[in-house]
C-alpha cells in the first residue's frame, strides 16, 4: 500500500495529545504502553500494518474512539479498506480467543490453587462422614479437625464470621436477620447461624433470635 509522502499526519495526532495533556509522542507511548516505533507507524499513517490490540491502547490513551483513529490516520482507498476492516476483524477475533483461553487458564489455577488448600478435606471428609453414618455414637467434635481446611480457604478468600454461632450480640439490623419474634436495633440477640463478610461487602446476615429476659 502506497502512503503519502507529503502528508502530515503529525499535526491531527499533536491535537488530539493536547486534548488530553500529552506532551510529547515519547509520552504518548509511555501511557498507552506501546513502543515509540508504533507511535511513528501511526505519525505515518501506516495503521493498517499495526495490530488491533495496539491500535486499540492508543486509542483508549487518546480517549478517542478506535473508528476515529483509523479514519483520520489512514490513507486506504475503497478495497484497500474492506480489506483492512477483514484483517482487524480477524485481529479482533484472535484477541477475543486468547482472552477466552487465558480466562479458562486463570479459572484453572484457582480452581487447583483451591484443591490444593482443601485436599486433605477432600480425602478424608468421606470417610470420616461413612464412619459417622455407620456409629452413630461417634463423638461429632472429632470430625471438627477435618473442617480446618475449609476455613484456611475462607481466610485466604478475606472472608470473615460476622459472629460465633451461640455468641450473643446486639442486634443490628444491617447484618442480623431475625428467625423469629422481634427486636429493637441494638437488643440483646443470640447467633443462630453464623453470617459472612468478604472485606466490607456483607455475603450473609447472621441469623439470629431474641433472647428471652
């Protein structure tokens, strides 16, 4: 493809780095990440040899949408640009695949870094349960210990108790759901089953009851 030799496509490029306070084209490639022989490829109007991924950061740098880029720094007569617009296309399209398949491969991690955590659980919580099942008179704070790793994982997680089954709080209508009766915020309630908080968003509210005076 044949570019202008005369044609200035530094001046439309210095105006829109104005707009949002760039300075220079060394800056420009320091905030949109991208190396200064992209940015001169783009001085150049030579978009169509530049991959979408990096058309895409100088736009988002420019804050300017990436339609806009291309139509002021680009010279592609008619079939030419059909032909660019294919090729983005199937850049785009690349792009959305390899976002899925580093997606899958994140989901994987955690799910392993996961199994990890809980594998003891996962090999001994069974039979710990068939044993139960089978003697009823096994004492259930033995299993207790088997759980641990349960809780490791919730750490790891930030998630955290609102409060102990059993313990007695005030009520607080904002994290405490009644089982039953009624209560005034700030009456003397026992946890039922215990709530969770993960960092300042609230999960579960604690279920609790009023306790008889």
């Amino acid at each position: 493809m044949s570019q202008s030799a005369d044609k200035d496509f530094n001046h439309p490029l210095q105006q829109l780095m104005q707009r949002v306070g760039v300075s220079s084209f060394k800056a420009l490639s320091r905030k949109a990440g991208v190396s200064e022989r992209q940015v001169r490829r783009l001085r150049l109007g030579q978009v169509s040899q530049m991959r979408m991924e990096t058309l895409l950061k100088i736009s988002q740098a420019l804050q300017v949408p990436i339609t806009e880029l291309l139509a002021t720094f680009s010279e592609i007569k008619l079939g030419e640009e059909l032909d660019a617009q294919a090729a983005l296309k199937q850049e785009y399209q690349r792009l959305q695949a390899q976002i899925k398949q580093l997606r899958e491969s994140l989901m994987q991690e955690f799910q392993q870094a996961s199994l990890q955590v809980l594998e003891s659980w996962l090999l001994q919580w069974p039979t710990a349960a068939y044993a139960a099942q089978q003697n009823p008179q096994l004492p259930a704070v033995r299993l207790l210990a088997l759980v641990r790793p349960v809780d490791q994982l919730l750490q790891q997680w930030g998630v955290e108790a609102i409060a102990s089954v059993g313990e007695e709080v005030s009520y607080d209508p904002r994290q405490h759901q009644l089982m039953q009766g009624t209560a005034q915020e700030g009456d003397r309630v026992k946890v039922r089953y215990t709530g969770y908080r993960q960092g300042d968003k609230l999960l579960y509210r604690a279920k609790v009851s009023p306790i008889e005076e």
